[in-house]
C-alpha cells in the first residue's frame, strides 16, 4: 500500500478517539480498545502511536490545566484533525471497495 | 529496572512525555487494581513494563526519537543554547558563588596577563628591526666595567673595520627648545647618518641626514621624533622645513621618524647629524655604537676585530689613555636594551602565576561544596533520566562558563593593567611602546582559561555523585563515600592554597622591607626645605665665565629677594641620584699598580650658596674662595669619600690626586681643601662611593641646576611659581624644567623599589585573603559534616571545649602542613630576588617569621568561627535527626 495510508494500529487507535468524542488522551483510549478488540493493548504503543500521528499532522494536542484538579497532573488531549478524519474515511473507502462482493469468496476457504 | 525504563523513555520521548506515560500507566494500574484487584493489576503492570519497553526500543531505533519533534513545537533554537540553558539557570541561583569566582577567576587571569604581556614585549620578543639577531651594541669594557666610547675610537672603527655591515653612533644631551610661547628642556640626539638605514628606518616625512651634513661645520638640519613633531607642529606636513630653536639655533626640520621606530630611537625628541672634529686626546667617552654583522659574520670574528683594532690604535693615545687593560666589547643589542629588568619581570611572573594557582584551588573547593549542597538536585536529575554523562555535561558547563566570564573580566582587567603599565611604567622599563595586547598574549590568556578550567572544573566533575541516587535522596544524607572524597580533596586544596602563600607573603614582604630600609637612608640634605629646578639662559652660550657668572648672581639676588626663600645656590647635579659625570682619579699617596682600574666617583658643581641651600654643612677643612685665590685646583669631597680613601674628615685634607687618566708628571694635581657631611649623588642603593665637588664658577654653564632653600616651616612647593616667575624676569627666553622638591626627589629615586613592594604585597594581601576563606570553607565544611558526631560526643560528656579543641587541630593541621611546603618553596625561590633586595637578604629570618606568624594567625581566626559552632552544638537537636 501507498505510505499515505494508516498502520493497521494507527487506525484503530484513531477510531477509538472518534468513538470517545473525537478527542482523548491515552487512558481511555486504552480502555477503548482493549473492550472493544477484547486483547489487552500496551499503553505505551498507544501513547507512541499518538504521538507520530501528531507528528503526522493527524492528531492535534494541547495540554489540559483542568485535568490539574481532579489528578495533581496535567493531562495532554489529542484531537482528531480535518486530515485525520479525510485519512479515515480513505482508509474506509479503499477498504470498503476492496471487500466489494468477494465475501461469498471468504466462505469458500 | 524502573531506573532504566524511565532513562529509555527519556531518551526516546523526551523528559516531560516521559513522565506524562509514567503518570497515565500509573491511572491505568489504579483502574486494574480497582477492576481486578492487587495480584491481577501487579500481573498487568510487569507485562505493560516488557511491552512498553519493547515499544520504546522499537520506535528508538528503528524511527529515531520522537522527541525532536514534540520540543520543536517549543522552539528552542540551536542545540547549543539549550544546552546552556540549564547551566545559566542553576549558576543565577547563587549569585554570591558565581561572583566570588568569576571575580577571582579575572583578577588571577587579569594579573598573569597583564605580566606576560610585559614579559612578552621585553624580553621575549625580538626587537623591532629588520634582522635584529646582527644588531650589537659596542662599548669600552675593562675588568668587567663597560662605559661608551670615545670619538677616537669610534673613527677608528668606522675606518677599519671590515666583519660589520655598518656602524653607527648615538650621543644624548639635554638642550633648550625654545618657541614664542616658552622654551623648554628636550631630549637631543645627535647621531651619524648611517644609523637610519642601519637600524631599518625610513622617514615618515621628509628625509633623514645626509653623509656630508655630518661634517664639523657643515650646516645642521633636525629630524623629529614623531611624538613631538605631532605635539609641536600638529603633524602637518606642509610644515616640513620650518626651523626648531634648539640652544638658541634656528636648525630647519628636514624629516619626521614614524611612530614606532624601536627603543633605540623611542624617546627621541630632536635628532641631529653627529658632528665630531677629530679628537685631540681619547677621552671624554660618550659615544654608544651599534654595529650589524656582516652576512654570515661570526659575532666570535667581529668581536675579535674589534679587539684588534683597539690594540692597533692604543699607542696613538697612549697619553691621554694608558689603561691597556680596556678593549672593546660587543653586547646583542637586545640584551643592552632589556637591561636588568629580566629579573624583576620573571620575579613577578611567578608571584602572578602562584596567584592564579590560588585563585583556582579556590574555585575549586566552592565548586566541590556546591557539588555536595546540590546533591539532592543532582540526583532527582538522574532519576528523571539524566545520565551520569549528561551530568558531568552540566557540571563541566557550568564550569565553562565560570571560566570564560572569568577570561573576559580577566581581559578587561588586563587591557587596564596593560595601560597602566605602560603610562606608569615608561620611565623605567625598555620598549613599553611593543607592550600590549598582542596575539600571542591573547593565546597565553587563552592558555592559562584553559588551564583554569582543567584545574578547577575538571576536577569535580570526575566524581559526580550521578550514579548514586539513592544516597542523594535520602534526607540528611550527610555521609557516604564522595563527600568524604570531597573533604579530603578540599582539605588537599587548602593546605595547596597554604603552601603557595608563602612564597608570594614572603616575596612581597621582602620588597616592602627592602623598600622602607632604602626610605630610610639619610640622603644627606634638607629634603623638606628644599625646591630644584634645572635653567637654562639659552641667550647666554657665548659669554665667557666671567659674564656668565655674573648672570647667575644676578638670577640669585632676584630670588632671595622672594619672601619665604632662605638661599639659592647654583650647581650641577642634584641629589639623591642626579650627578654630572663619574671621573676616575689616582690618589697621590694611593697609586694605583699596573693592571688595576682606577677607583672612580661622582662629580658634582657646587657653591658655598648651593651647599646652604641643600642644607650641608662643612665638617673639616673650608670651602671654596673667592675666584682670584683658587686656580682650578681644589675640590671638597664628602665624608663617605673621605672614609672610603682615608680614616676620616680630617685625614683627607690636603691630599692630592690626577684625574681623568693622566699620567706623567705634566698632569695638574687637585687639591682636597674640605669635605661635606656625607650626601648622595648616586642613588640610595648600596653604599656611599663617595662624591668630588667641583666650584660651579670655574666651570659655569647657561645649563645648570638651582636649588633653593624655603624658610623654616614654608613648604617649598609654593615657592616654585614664584621662582619661575623672578627668573622669567631676568631673562625671557629661559627654559625651566624638572622642578621638583626635596621630597619629590627622594620619592623619584624611590619609585621602582615601591612599585615592586605595592605589586607583590597586594598579590600577597590577596593570596592570604585566599587562604583565609580556604580554610574558612573548609572547616565550616567539615563541622557540617560532621555536626551529628559532636552532638553524641558532648552529649555524652564530652567538654564543648574539647570540641573545639579538636576542630582548631584538624584546621591547623591542614595549614601547618601546608606552611611547612611554602618554607621550603620560599626558600628555594626568594634566592632569585637577590638584585632586586636592598639591605636584606632573601633569607631574612624575620621576613619569613613574619610571614609564617601572620598566616597562622589569620588561620586560627578563620578556623575559630566554625569550631565555636562545633563546640555549641546542642545534643539533643543533633539527636533528634536521627
């Protein structure tokens, strides 16, 4: 594939910070992807993968004073971008276009 | 292994992100604990470790940190400044640390500069001339005296010699330069035109002389100095070839020199052609000849022609000169110009290089305390990440930047050393106009920040508590194995800083005996009541002695007749140090045996008026007469002369003697008719050779000095307008210089010898100051250390006295050991200073004592405060920290 496209893991830790609202920092992405995927992720592949995505242009951070309050630490947020989202939904169509009537072809293995 | 997960993810996400994923597994693990309970949740934390460092590995390596990245959002700029950043912010929390250092740091490198720089320019760098190495200078020379030459021998060498590519000769006299506004006293040379090209120098305007205008005869043009063409004729060079009035004489100006022309040259006012007739007799030698070597002329073979030449024309002089003994020498030039102050420079040298070293072992030692008080910061640093390498960095720049503020004060101070040096300085020491802040003195500086460095900031990066984390951490950890390093090593640095003191104190304190004992030599005249100035009639060269004489006493009465003046007196020569000439005699009743030099003294013109003036009196015999009794015969002597030759005052009356290198028995015989209390002519150091004074009215000159007496209880200083002002009366046109009084007098002759003892004893006011917060550190250091172990032991009955007992012997241990190493250096070293000590030997047991009293004193004072401390501690505080 073309190196526009997102790593397989990029791409579910993205959907799981659009399910979350379109913007969260790690833990509850975490949480996100271990109920959902049922496997149990390493946090800091996902805290790494967040922050090449940023580098990337396709997360954006900014750093929460209110999180302060609640935990004695301040918490970064990253949220999705106009390219995040435009990558997700090529992902999905490229995706989407490749499974076009081949999953009776899926049965027959 | 959580130390080196938190390094890895420092190094692979940066600092703060490392910390935020630290901070977020940590929120995860408490939702695990709260979900599944303690054995489940520490399950998942040690896999979340193997999987985290794995993916911190991965992205490490194969994709290159990601932290460079994350900080560009922030901007930092160029790598380097970041790094700096640390550095300046830790040292601009303790501003009294960095000042302390930075501030000895420049005086150390300022001083050791500011010497080399000297140092450099007399002694080590070549002279300013086109192949300086052929240069010499030629002098007559016998049984180890060297005096000029004679015109006669000059001549001969000029027409003989054949290993030389040239030779020159060089005469000074003092003439009036006299404009409309005033006239004044300058500095004249007369020298041959083959001086210019010989010494490479070409004209800054106009032309130098020609060979004929050297000619007895021929008409006489100048050539100026630059400084004094600048001065007088405002450096215009339309002006060339307007005239200088030098004795009277209109002498047209047909060149300028350039400014830097080489010390042969340097002070040269006035410059005209040399015109000597040829000589009648061999004397008077007042002749300096230099001389460059032939190509690939042996110095061994110009010397040797040399000598031969003067063998050849011995016979033709034998008359006036028969000192067979006498030959001619060559000298390297640069030798002669240097002088005898190689000594005094190399003496100073060290005392700035043992300053330097005193000023780094204190940096040292408040850098190794700083180390032990930053423990704490240091080892959070390291638990946050940071590698004992990143560490030693910090510390290093730190370091780094000491040492270059330090260079750059240091620089500063130099360039106002170097000034002062050189303004002050001129008078005495050669060739200051090379003296300044030259290339290879600023690699020097250079060197000696680097060696700063390496000697203070080195040192206590070697053992930077980085690795030992835990000890740093821990509250009062106040024990352990590199405090203990660093006690030992301070405890070295200060019984170093002990030891280098010595040499300096003693050095300085040798000086300033030396200089109060030369303060204190009777000079042998009225230093407070007395006023000298030096007058010319430049009018007046042609009367004869009669009218002459006439003129002065007239000048005379116009200034006796001034409220507040006692008497004047007219003469050549002042004391302490300004005599006429030296002349050489032989004793009637003392003859001098083949091969023996004859014994030489000062001469000097005086007066009956002039000896009141001065305020020394007759002790034996009387004093000259009225000029129809004497013929010019008779001279007075002082006693010193008088104890020297004979047993005393009255046994040198009527004796008799020849001068000046006659021999046979046509020579006029002088008479010794008196002798004067003992006076110096020839400066305060050493002793008295003696004095011969000659009656001023047999021999008077337009040129000649005035001494004056003020009344009892007037100062003479406010005499002098007064003076001037009567003697611009009698005659417009004369030219008054050198005034000064009896005091200033003194303090002239003086001034080397109190430079030398103000310089070494501030270097060694500065060196005990040094010390002094050493030890000062040190013990507070140690009774901090070791605060715990005084508290048991008074708590357990132990007298505080005994505390403090035992805190002033270890301090003093260190200085005692310390002192015993600068005895010895002391001893060693104060031998080179010989030449420049007065009435004291460089062994002087009560300088050295001195030394070695004050420094333990000022130790004892220093190491009392922390011992008292020490001794006060109370027990239960100490024990209640445990």
């Amino acid at each position: 594939m073309p190196r526009d496209t997102l790593g397989e893991f990029e791409h579910m830790v993205l959907l799981s910070i659009l399910r979350l609202g379109g913007e969260a920092y790690s833990v509850p992405v975490v949480l996100e992807l271990e109920a959902r995927t049922g496997r149990e992720v390493a946090q800091a592949a996902v805290f790494i993968a967040m922050k090449r995505m940023e580098n990337k242009g396709l997360l954006k951070s900014r750093m929460d004073e209110e999180s302060v309050k609640e935990t004695g630490r301040v918490r970064r947020y990253f949220k999705l971008t106009p390219a995040a989202a435009a990558k997700l939904r090529d992902t999905r169509q490229a995706l989407e276009r490749l499974w076009e009537g081949i999953e009776a072809q899926l049965e027959k293995i | 292994m959580n130390i080196w997960l938190q390094r890895i993810a420092a190094w692979v996400l940066g600092q703060d992100e490392a910390r935020a994923l630290f901070n977020e597994m940590e929120e995860l693990y408490r939702h695990r604990l709260e979900k599944e309970g303690e054995a489940a949740a520490s399950r998942w934390q040690r896999r979340q470790y193997r999987k985290t460092l794995r993916h911190l590995l991965v992205s490490g390596l194969r994709r290159g940190s990601i932290k460079d990245s994350a900080d560009s959002r922030r901007n930092t700029g160029p790598a380097w400044i970041a790094g700096l950043r640390l550095p300046l912010r830790s040292l601009a929390r303790a501003p009294v640390y960095v000042g302390s250092i930075v501030g000895t740091l420049a005086l150390g490198i300022g001083g050791i500069t500011t010497v080399f720089s000297v140092v450099h320019a007399v002694l080590l760098s070549p002279l300013p001339y086109p192949e300086p190495g052929e240069l010499v200078q030629i002098s007559t020379s016998s049984r180890g005296n060297q005096w000029p030459l004679s015109a006669a021998d000059y001549l001969a060498i000029e027409e003989q010699q054949t290993r030389f590519e040239g030779v020159a000769a060089m005469a000074w006299t003092r003439a009036t330069y006299s404009t409309d506004s005033g006239s004044d006293r300058m500095l004249v040379h007369s020298v041959t035109p083959g001086l210019f090209p010989l010494l490479g120098v070409q004209p800054a305007e106009g032309r130098v002389f020609l060979e004929e205008e050297r000619k007895p005869g021929a008409p006489v043009v100048a050539v100026l100095g630059w400084g004094f063409w600048s001065r007088e004729f405002g450096g215009d060079p339309s002006r060339l070839g307007e005239p200088v009035r030098v004795d009277g004489v209109e002498v047209p100006v047909v060149g300028v020199l350039p400014a830097r022309v080489g010390p042969s040259l340097e002070d040269a006012d006035i410059i005209l052609p040399l015109q000597v007739a040829p000589p009648q007799r061999k004397g008077p030698f007042f002749l300096e000849a230099l001389g460059r070597l032939g190509e690939g002329v042996a110095p061994e073979a110009a010397s040797a022609e040399l000598r031969a030449i003067n063998e050849r024309i011995f016979p033709l002089w034998k008359d006036s000169w028969p000192d067979q003994e006498a030959t001619w020498a060559m000298t390297d030039l640069k030798t002669r110009v240097v002088g005898d102050v190689g000594t005094t420079l190399v003496v100073i040298l060290g005392a700035a290089a043992f300053v330097l070293i005193m000023v780094c072992a204190n940096a040292a030692s408040l850098l190794l305390a700083r180390i032990v008080d930053r423990r704490r910061e240091l080892a959070v640093r390291a638990a946050l990440g940071a590698s004992r390498e990143n560490l030693v960095a910090q510390l290093l720049a730190e370091s780094g930047l000491l040492v270059v503020l330090g260079s750059l004060g240091g620089l500063g101070l130099a360039g106002l050393g170097i000034h002062l040096t050189t303004t002050l300085g001129a008078p005495f020491l050669p060739r200051t106009s090379e003296v300044g802040l030259t290339g290879p003195v600023l690699f020097f500086s250079l060197a000696m920040a680097v060696t700063s460095l390496v000697l203070f900031g080195l040192l206590p990066a070697l053992r930077a508590p980085g690795a030992r984390v835990s000890e740093g951490l821990r509250e009062g950890g106040a024990r352990g194995g590199s405090s203990a390093w660093t006690g030992r090593v301070r405890n070295l640095l200060v019984t170093t800083q002990f030891a280098v003191s010595v040499p300096v104190l003693v050095g300085g304190g040798l000086l300033v005996a030396s200089f109060l004992t030369l303060a204190r030599v009777d000079a042998g005249f009225d230093a407070d009541r007395v006023l000298a100035l030096d007058v010319s009639l430049p009018g007046d060269a042609d009367l004869s002695n009669q009218e002459l004489n006439h003129t002065w006493d007239q000048l005379l009465q116009e200034i006796r007749s001034i409220p507040g003046v006692a008497q004047a007196g007219v003469g050549q020569g002042r004391p302490p140090g300004d005599y006429l000439f030296t002349n050489n005699f032989v004793l009637e009743d003392q003859p001098v045996g083949e091969g023996e030099t004859q014994p030489s003294v000062p001469w000097v013109f005086a007066s009956e008026a002039y000896f009141e003036a001065l305020g020394t009196r007759l002790v034996a015999g009387r004093m000259f007469g009225p000029m129809a009794d004497d013929a010019p015969g008779v001279v007075l002597v002082d006693e010193a002369f008088a104890r020297r030759f004979y047993s005393g005052p009255e046994d040198a009356l009527g004796r008799r003697f020849v001068s000046g290198g006659c021999t046979g028995e046509a020579c006029p015989r002088t008479t010794i008719i008196g002798v004067m209390e003992e006076i110096r002519y020839m400066g305060l150091e050493g002793s008295n050779p003696g004095v011969m004074f000659l009656d001023s009215r047999t021999f008077p000159s337009p040129n000649s000095s005035l001494v004056v007496r003020a009344q009892g209880g007037m100062d003479p200083t406010t005499l002098a307008p007064l003076v001037r002002d009567a003697i611009w009366q009698t005659d417009s046109h004369a030219a008054v210089a050198r005034v000064a009084t009896g005091q200033q007098l003194l303090s002239q002759t003086l001034r080397v010898p109190r430079y030398l003892a103000a310089l070494l004893g501030s270097f060694g006011g500065l060196s005990l100051l040094l010390a002094v917060l050493g030890i000062y550190g040190v013990m507070d250091y140690f009774v901090r250390q070791h605060r715990r172990d005084m508290g048991i032991r008074i708590a357990l009955g132990g007298e505080p006295s005994h505390v403090l007992r035992l805190v002033l012997r270890r301090g003093m241990v260190l200085v005692v050991m310390g002192l015993g190493v600068g005895l010895l250096a002391a001893f060693l070293l104060t031998r080179f200073m010989g030449s420049l000590l007065h009435g004291i030997e460089p062994t002087d047991a009560r300088v050295l004592l001195s030394a070695i009293t004050v420094l333990v004193l000022v130790a004892v004072l220093a190491c009392w405060g922390p011992a008292l401390r020490a001794s006060n501690v109370p027990p239960r505080e100490v024990l209640a920290e445990e």
